[in-house]
C-alpha cells in the first residue's frame, strides 16, 4: 500500500483526492491538510510515501514547502496554473496534474509513482510506531502480534505493550505482508512467532489468538 497525504486548500479539490485514493486498491490516505504549515507536523511524523501537493496555497507555496522537507516523498503537483510546471518537475516531481483531475489521469500518475518506489524501494526491517508524542523505532522481529482497542492499536513485544495511535486497517497497510497477517478484525499476527494452531486460536508467547472463519485460509497459506 502506497501512504498518501492532501495538501491543498480547496475542500472541493480534496474531496475529489480523497475519492480517487478511496477507489484505488494500492492506495490508503494518511492525512488530509488544508495548508503547509498545518501538515508540517503530521509530515514529519507520520510515514508518507506520496504527497498531492497543490502549488497555490496560503502563506506558503506547495513548492516551496517541498523544498523545506529533509526527508522528501514523492510528490505529485496539483495546480489549476499550468505556468508552474516546469518548476515542480525541476524537483523531480512524479507528475503534475490540472484541475480539475480527471480519473484517467489521476491513474497514470500513480502507475509513475509504483514504478518510482519499485525501483527504490528496500524492504524494510523496522517501523516506526507512534505513541503519544513519540515516535518509537521498533524491529519487525521483536513484534508479537496487533490488538485493535478502539481508535487505537495495542502492540504486543517480547516484555513490552505500546498503544499506538493509529487504526488496525492503516497499520495493516503499513506491515510487510510476508510477515503479518490478519487472523481476526481486531488481531494482525507475526506469523514467524507463531507456536502452533489449535482449533480457532493460534499460540503466540503466552497468548492464545483468536482465528476467524475468513481469516483462516490466508493464514495457513502464509504459514506454509
């Protein structure tokens, strides 16, 4: 799943964004801003691998806050002035896209980005997991298992339990696939910590983990 964010202060231009990401299987919105400044700490903190940056915006252009980032996403342009093009593409924009966006468009411009973050991409041995204001670096294999609780994520370690502030279905995305698996709605497993299955229930640590009827196939196929 590609993280993306919404930068733009046009409400009618982030309903049509927020549509499209909705529609597109690979795709899951992270944050939506209404200006630079406001997404200055969501940015930084939240993992984003693609932004839909309007270039007119309040107080500080889209581009020149792109410029501010030290660590950049990739970005698409979205601007109903065509003039500024050339100036997004000198930053190595992914694409730029003309309001109002058609769909069409809207597809080739992610086909670009997939490619982009195939060729780039490493897999990943770590996350980052925010808790409150924290953020905490934390290694795939030192993961037991996901517990939804509420608008909140409890994370079970080896001698430790964080909750998280984020959704079971963002962090789900955010996972490798290879090695997490949902077994229930409110649980994604380490499938490499698993002990053994019984019934319903997969052993983990010193937990029994309940397996739903429609989870159940996909977790024996990781397994295997």
């Amino acid at each position: 799943m590609i993280r993306c964010a919404i930068i733009d202060d046009e409400p009618l231009s982030r309903d049509v964004l927020r549509q499209f990401i909705s529609d597109h299987p690979d795709l899951i919105l992270s944050g939506e801003y209404k200006d630079a400044l406001e997404s200055m700490a969501g940015i930084e903190t939240d993992l984003v691998d693609l932004l839909f940056l309007d270039i007119n915006l309040p107080k500080v252009s889209g581009i020149n806050f792109y410029k501010t980032l030290a660590n950049r996403p990739q970005v698409i342009f979205t601007t109903a002035y065509p003039e500024f093009a050339l100036e997004g593409f000198e930053l190595n924009a992914v694409d730029y896209l003309m309001k109002p966006i058609p769909f069409d468009r809207f597809l080739q411009a992610i086909q670009k980005v997939k490619e982009r973050l195939k060729v780039h991409h490493e897999p990943p041995e770590h996350i980052m997991l925010k808790v409150d204001k924290k953020l905490y670096r934390t290694a795939f294999e030192d993961i037991l298992f996901f517990e939804a609780f509420g608008d909140y994520a409890k994370v079970y370690l080896e001698n430790q339990v964080l909750i998280i502030t984020t959704t079971m279905k963002k962090m789900e995305a955010e996972l490798p696939k290879e090695l997490f698996v949902r077994t229930h709605k409110s649980f994604i497993i380490n499938t490499s910590k698993v002990e053994f299955i019984e019934g319903n229930q997969a052993k983990i640590g010193n937990k029994l983990i309940p397996i739903g009827m429609r989870y159940r196939e996909s977790l024996l196929k990781q397994l295997n």
